[in-house]
C-alpha cells in the first residue's frame, strides 16, 4: 500500500459520474457525466459559478454528500485505485485518512465549544500511526508555524471564536497537515476572508502543496488564483464539463462559449468597463435541455447543440472542450 | 380583474403544496393529524356516534353496573350503570372545548403583549411587561390554575380561565424572542428606515413570520393543558358531576381496580391518545415550518 | 465613463465619526472621515473588514445618528436617525443592501414588497399604486409575471434587481449601495452592475458604491476613496487611483488582487507583500492606524496620526510619506 502511493499513478479518478437529488419536484439532475482526474502532487482548478455541481463533485469525492435525497446514477470514483462509492469499510477509512476538505466558512468548520488543542490532539491521536501523548504538542506546534500563524502557543488554548477569520483558515489548514493526508480539496478556501488576508492564505496553501507534493484541488470563483495556483483546470456549466485542460492553455485561449462569456464578464483591473454578462439563466435541472445545457443562452449556438450532447474535442493534446462549434469526435459541423 | 385573483392564489398553493408533501412524508405526523382529526370528529357528532348520548348526565341503572367490556357497551360500564364509551367521548368534547378556550384566552394576550414587549426591547415597556410575565412563570401552571379555581367557583369556565392565566406567559416570551430577533432582519430595518409606522411593522413584516412558530406551539399545548384540565377534575376542581370529564372518570374509577379495570383505564388511554395526537401533529408542524425555505 | 461635469456637491461629510460601546471597550468604527459626492456622480467607498465603509452607509441613510462630524445633503444637516428625517428627505437618500436574501420578507409578494415605500413616500393608492408598482418592474427589467411570486420562487440576481426597483420606486436622488453585487455570481454581477450604470445614466443618481471589490470599482465608479481602521487613506478619480496608487495600504491591497491575466498584472504595484493581520478596531495602533504592517513604517507613523493631503488635482492621501510636513 505505501508503495501505490510514490508511484505515479492516478490519485483520483472520476469516471463518468452523475449524480441527481430527489425534492419534491422530482429529480433534479445535477452532475452529468462528469469526467475528473486529479494525478499524485497536481494541483487542480475547479470553476464554475453558483449552481454548476463543484461542490456536489467535492462532496461526492469526500463521501460527505447525503445519500438520499442524492443519488448516483452512473459511475465511478476511483481513489488510490479503489471505487469509494462502494459501501466498504475499507474505501471509507482511505478517504477519511488521505483526504481533507477546507471549507469556505471556516467557523463552520471548527466545533466552537472545543479548543484548538483538543481537535488537533484528536487527530494525532487516531492518525494512521498514532502520536505519543509528549510528542503531540511539539507536532501542533510545528504544523501551527508552517501555516504561518502568529502566537501558536496561545492559539493553541484558544477557542475558535477568539481567532480571526484568517487564522481559523490556517487551523484548518494545518489540521491537513497533521493529518498527513495526500489529496485537499478546498472549496472556495478564501471566499470569506478578506483580500489582503485571502493572499496570504492563497500563498501558504500553494506553498505547502508543492513543497510536501500533494494533491490539491482549488475551488474558488476568484479566477484570478486559479489561474495562479493550478496546473490544470475544470470550467463545469449546469453539472456538465465545458473544457478541461492546462490552466495556462485555458485561461489564454478559452475555447468554449461559457468559459469566453465569463471570463468577459469578471471586471478586470485594466479598467475595461463593464461587460454585458451572458444573457439568459441557468437551465432547469428538473428538465434540463436534451444536447448542451449552455445552447439556450449560446451566443454561437448551432441546430446541432440543442439536440445533442457535445462530445469531446481536443484542441491541441492538453486542452479539451465539449462544444459543437469546435467539431467533436462524432459527426460535427466544422 | 379575476385574472388577478387566480395568479395571486397560486404562489400561495404551490407553497401550501410543498408544505403538505413535506408533512405527509413523516408517517407519525401524518398519523398525528389522522388522530387529531378523529377526534374533532368525535367530539363534534358525539352525540350522534355515542350509543349511549343520555349516559353523559344523571343515569342510575345499577342492574347494567360495573360490567366488562362488550359488543353492547364497548368499554365497558361503571358504578352507576353507565356506558363508559359514551362518556369518554362527551369527555373528549370537554376536554377539546377546554383546550380552545385557554388559547383562545391566552394565546391573543401572550402574543399581543410578547409583540408590544418586543418591538419595544429595552424600553421601560419592555421591562415592565416582562417581568409581569415572570411573576406568572414562576408559578407552576398547576398550582396557579388551582389557586384561580379555588378563588372562584369551580367549574367548566373558571377551570379554563384559570388554565389561560397559567399559560399566556409562555406565548409572550416566545413571541418575545421571536419578535427580537426578526427584529434584525434587513427588511424590517428597511421598512424602519422608510417610516413605516410601528403598527405596519409589526402587524405586517414580522407577525406574518412568526406565526409558524407560534401556531406548532400551540399545537404542541393542546395536550398539556388537556392533561392539566384533566388533572384538575381529578383533584375535584374541574368541570363537576355528573358532566363527563376524563379526569374524574380516572379519578372515580381508580378505587375500582383491579376487578373493574375497565373503569378508570379506558378514560386514561383515552387522554393518552389525546395528547399523543396532538404532539405527533405538533411535532410534524415543526418540521415542517423549520426548513421552509429550501 | 465619464466623469461628472458639473461639481454640485450633493453629499458632504466631515470629520464623521462612530463609536460603539461592547463589552470589550469602545470600537471607534468611523474615526473622522471627510470626503465630497458631487451630484451625478459615481462614488466608490472601498475597504476591507473594520475599515467602516458600511457604518459611513449606515449613517448616511440614517440607521443611527453620529458621535461627531457632520453630513450635509444639498446643504441640509441630516445627521440623525431616519425616524426623526423629514419624509422628503427619506424619499431621497434609499439604500440597497448586500444581501438581497434577508432584504426582502420571505411573507411578502414583489407586489407587496414595492408597494411599501410608494404607499409611504408618495402615498399612492389604488389604480396609481398599481401603475406605479408595475412602471417600477419594467424599469429594473423584470416581467411583470413575478409581481406575484415569493421572493423564495426567483433567483439571487433577480432578487437584488427587485432590492434596486424598491429603492428607485419613490424617484430618490441618492442611493447608497451597501456591497449590492458581493452574492452573486460573476456573470449576474456583470448584469447587475450594467443595470446600475444604465438607471445611474438615464435619472441622473448619485451613488455611494460600498464595496471591498476593487476590480469592480476599477470599472465602474468615477472616484474612489479607500478606507482602513475607520479612516480615510486615499481618495482620488478612479483613473488616477489605479495608475498612480500612493497610500502603502493601497499598494498592498492592490498587490493582493488575484488577476486573470498577465496583461492585468501589469496594473498592479511592484509587489508590495500582503503581511499582518487587521488590527482589533477596540484595540486601534497610536499614530497611523496601518503603522503595524507598513512596510514604509517611519517613527512618526508609530506616534502620529497623518493628515489628509492634496498630492495632485483631486487626489489626497493620508500617509506621513506624502504630507507636507514630513519629518
């Protein structure tokens, strides 16, 4: 087992996954066959505005998603080479030991009515190999240094309510790395703090990615640190992909609709005025449209989209996109 | 114009459409509601559904005495010769008579003055209103029920009306919190800032969102001041003989165990279904005003 | 995006103050702003946490009255309560929140909920109520098919233009807009604030943009004041604010921006590092409130409060750097 994880193999691997919710509507069909990979030590980029299914796909690969009213419908989720959508004891225990979620609310996050000493002596306590009592407070102290806070020892006796916003995201951050887990998901990690502090958090996360070689997965509606922080990138729209591929390649030359439309719409520092947003709304999931679920608001949409699913088309090796208008492997119009 | 209307009904039974399908989904709610409404029924036709109607008053047969349960009288008959059945549902229309007139009382002043307390927090208004209520909460409902009773002449009406003095206090401090922190909400601040009178604001902007809470809550008492109710003809100040009371049934009946079993247990599961009913009912309510939003 | 031509101040607030009492001491929310709203114009107050941005917003429209300072409207003290504004005055100054989920009373249709500031500040009933309610709908770009629905049946950005249509329903001249487009989405941002700037240019409003997004600000406001700890640092046209920012705390907020592309990069200061934390506004630093995590800290900052200079044509900076009695 310890093996698997210095070879380099696929960390994770999502497998055609969807996933519906039952509310009294009827089914709300959320993630459509989706299609992820996250490989060992690659930091992946997550965009998507409200709605889209990033969380649901997080919460998914966490096993933290309520079963019902939620639903798999088709696929996998292959961890370390195992499927942890199978209800096993074993998958279970692998996702609860080599993969951590930070929290956009970090208050949230943190059991208000203990001290941060406790949960984090909690962890080395019931860690894989389990830390010696006298060497637990070294240990936290360390982790609390590497993640940049001010006064580890009083943070320690402290209760999360005593701590700023940034710092309680620190804690959960060092609480990762206690854990010594592989893969981090962070989900829109800095969306609630401000922007000076949600610099520095940005930074000690990426630090800490790449000097311990993990996994991470970022996120966030700030384009701006997914560009900076990834070396690949997702763009989702309704539950579905739009485009995948390096984030360089992506965010230089987006090739699909939504991913130009949005990119158009976020107000850039060069102080280019105000665009137009992207005309129309999100689709319904109880109904969603039979081919793409972006061709009612497409300002390049063909027949063809509206009737059938977008197969995938490469750009140029590391850069894909599921649009008609740039052909696709199936009978596409140029 | 009646274009208009239907527009205007249909946002309402959409949402009442949810609501309900939220509510049926629990089974014990649902069961909850079935009993309550059982119940209403019986105690509106008793007359008509009790075999026995003229047993709910001065009877003596003592040939037809102390029998067991049967097909004839279904459970059973007590020490004067009456139809125990018959009885126990001219006690339920008691009983469920009692329960709407205590919130019918109580509940109108509690909440009026949980409002007024409210909207005016820290005020001498407030305060004074408040503590008045505290002086009733630190009485058990029971006792100070009694105390009214005692004073007065017991019976049916004073009985009620001693209930409703024991329990307004808990409606005004419910409405009370409820009202503070609705309160902070954005757009009462926002109608606040526009110069709405006080009147529009609290009659308009929160009442309508505390009423969920406050209707649970009273769905929720009905079973306690039945109990209560039922107490107190037990200890003799309640509604008086021969007028059928579950309460004094119990209490009359109990020298008759354990031959004439019948006679006191009956009308004691009887107000245990009463007022599981109406917890059940109560509890369901709750679940399903707590996640409306969604 | 012009800047305005005429320079009529509709607004004028000096030396404003807050002060709330906690528990823990007093917090000096606002500690003497001063700053000038010409009419027609486009104002952007930006900050961060505990700067004050939102209490300055408060008191204009009259949540509580000031500890100190004073606020003029076209020449009018109003620096109270709004319960003890005239009626007039209230119709003028409106406000649009940040969150469009709490703003609106999830017990109430639009209908209702745009009635109420027509009903109260023109006092129109019946028929007229009705037109007014449904001109108002149109205005923000709604169908009139939602006048009916429950603010629960409709999405984030339609609720923030019904939050809009109900401060433009009583025909005011002054919005002040509390972080109107910090919930939404990127794209129903876009929209929102396109709409504003549509309402903006054809009735000729002013408003007060509160917000912590300096992208947003950078494109849509025509001068920006940047706050930190309840006092003003540097205000200037937003061209010249971002081509020539000269307050430390600017410098460093602008370096913190994540951008979305080289090209923006190259707007934002030489790296100024993001370091520190925001002090405890009860616990406020002596001197220059961002002394502690200045970079250019000189002795005087750590004792001595810096005035409010002119540096260039409407461009003032409160920073020892740049006063003119430096050391």
């Amino acid at each position: 087992m310890a093996n698997q994880a210095k070879d380099p193999q696929t960390l994770l691997d999502v497998r055609d996954l969807s996933i519906s919710y039952k509310v009294y509507e009827g089914m709300l069909r959320v993630l459509q066959h989706v299609d992820f990979r996250v490989e060992s030590g690659e930091r992946i980029g997550l965009v998507g505005e409200a709605g889209c299914g990033k969380t649901t796909l997080l919460k998914t690969i966490a096993r933290i998603l309520p079963m019902p009213p939620a639903r798999i419908e088709s696929g996998e989720v292959r961890f370390k080479g195992r499927n942890v959508l199978d209800r096993d004891k074993t998958s279970h225990r692998m996702i609860r030991r080599d993969v951590s979620m930070v929290l956009q609310d970090p208050t949230a996050s943190l059991n208000p009515t203990l001290t941060i000493k406790s949960f984090m002596g909690d962890i080395l306590k019931n860690a894989a190999h389990p830390v010696a009592k006298a060497e637990r407070k070294q240990r936290m102290l360390e982790a609390l240094e590497k993640v940049s806070m001010p006064s580890p020892e009083r943070v320690l006796g402290s209760y999360p309510v005593q701590l700023s916003g940034g710092m309680r995201q620190r804690v959960c951050i060092a609480m990762c790395l206690l854990k010594d887990v592989d893969l981090i998901l962070a989900d829109e990690p800095t969306t609630s703090l401000d922007v000076t502090i949600e610099k520095q958090i940005l930074q000690l996360l990426n630090a800490l990615v790449t000097e311990n070689r993990k996994s991470m997965v970022l996120v966030s509606h700030a384009l701006g640190a997914v560009r900076t922080m990834t070396d690949r990138a997702y763009v989702m729209y309704a539950g579905n992909l739009a485009e995948k591929g390096a984030t360089a390649k992506v965010f230089e030359c987006p090739a699909h609709p939504y991913t130009i439309g949005l990119f158009e719409a976020t107000p850039k520092l060069s102080g280019e005025g105000v665009s137009d947003g992207i005309a129309g709304e999100l689709p319904s999931y109880l109904d969603p449209p039979p081919g793409c679920r972006f061709a009612p608001r497409c300002p390049q949409a063909k027949a063809i989209c509206r009737e059938k699913k977008p197969a995938a088309a490469d750009l140029d090796g590391s850069h894909t996109v599921f649009c008609w208008v740039h052909g696709g492997r199936q009978e596409g119009d140029a | 114009m009646s274009d208009k209307k239907t527009k205007r009904s249909r946002p309402r039974w959409e949402k009442f459409k949810r609501q309900w399908s939220k509510f049926a989904s629990n089974r014990l709610s649902l069961l909850g509601l079935i009993v309550v409404i059982l119940l209403i029924v019986l105690a509106v036709f008793a007359k008509q559904i009790a075999p026995y109607p003229e047993h709910a008053g001065l009877y003596l047969d003592f040939q037809s005495a102390n029998q067991g349960p049967s097909w004839k009288h279904l459970a059973g008959t007590d020490e004067y010769g009456r139809d125990i059945f018959s009885r126990m549902l001219f006690g339920l229309r008691v009983s469920l008579e009692i329960g709407l007139l205590v919130l019918a009382i109580g509940v109108p002043i509690g909440v009026l003055l949980g409002l007024i307390a409210g909207y005016h927090r820290n005020t001498k208004i407030d305060t004074a209103i408040m503590r008045f209520t505290d002086l009733f909460m630190a009485v058990p409902p029971l006792v100070l029920a009694l105390v009214v009773v005692a004073m007065a002449t017991p019976g049916f009406f004073f009985a009620a009306i001693g209930i409703a003095i024991a329990w307004w206090p808990w409606y005004t401090r419910l409405t009370y919190s409820l009202v503070t922190s609705l309160s902070n909400e954005m757009y009462v601040k926002y109608a606040e800032l526009s110069g709405a009178s006080s009147r529009h604001i609290i009659l308009r902007e929160i009442l309508p969102n505390a009423v969920s809470p406050i209707f649970t809550k009273m769905s929720l008492d009905m079973g306690m001041i039945i109990i209560i109710a039922s107490s107190m003809s037990f200890v003799g100040l309640g509604v008086q003989p021969p007028a059928p009371s579950l309460g004094s049934m119990v209490s009359n009946g109990i020298k008759f165990l354990p031959e004439f079993w019948w006679i006191p247990v009956f009308p004691a599961l009887f107000v245990v279904l009463i007022v599981l009913g109406f917890n059940l009912l109560g509890d369901g309510l709750r679940d399903v005003f707590a996640i409306e939003e969604l | 995006m012009t800047v305005s031509e005429t320079t009529t101040p509709i607004l004028e607030v000096s030396q404003l103050r807050k002060e709330f009492q906690t528990r823990q001491g007093t917090l000096v929310a606002v500690a003497g702003v001063d700053f000038v709203i010409d009419e027609s114009e486009i104002y952007g107050l930006v900050g961060e946490s505990g700067s004050g941005k939102s209490t300055v917003g408060s008191m204009i429209v009259g949540m509580y009255p000031s500890n100190g300072g004073q606020i003029l409207y076209r020449g009018q003290d109003i620096d109270r309560p709004a319960s003890k504004r005239s009626k007039e005055l209230k119709r003028q100054i409106q406000l649009v929140f940040q969150d469009p989920g709490g703003s609106l009373n999830p017990r109430q249709t639009i209908r209702q909920i745009l009635s109420l500031p027509l009903k109260l500040h023109q006092g129109l009933n019946g028929a007229a109520l009705e037109k007014a309610v449904e001109e108002t709908i149109e205005k923000v770009g709604l169908p009139m098919s939602y006048l009916d629905k429950y603010p629960q049946a409709i999405g984030g950005g339609e609720k923030q233009l019904v939050c809009i249509g109900r401060a433009l329903a009583p025909d005011p001249s002054f919005i002040v807009l509390d972080e109107p487009t910090s919930a939404l989405d990127v794209s129903i941002q876009a929209k929102i604030s396109n709409k504003l700037l549509e309402l903006q240019e054809q009735l000729g409003l002013s408003y007060l943009f509160i917000t912590h997004n300096l992208c947003l600000v950078r494109n849509l406001v025509h001068r920006t004041a940047i706050m930190y700890l309840g006092q003003l640092c540097e205000t200037a046209t937003t061209e010249e604010f971002f081509t020539n920012p000269l307050h430390p705390y600017t410098q460093m907020l602008l370096a913190s921006i994540p951008v979305m592309s080289e090209q923006e990069e190259e707007y934002k200061p030489s790296e100024v590092e993001s370091v520190g934390e925001i002090p405890n506004p009860i616990h406020r630093p002596d001197g220059c409130g961002f002394h502690t995590r200045c970079p250019f800290c000189m002795d005087v900052c750590k004792t001595q409060p810096p005035t409010m200079t002119e540096v260039g044509p409407g461009h003032h900076v409160s920073c020892h750097l740049h006063s003119a009695t430096t050391t």
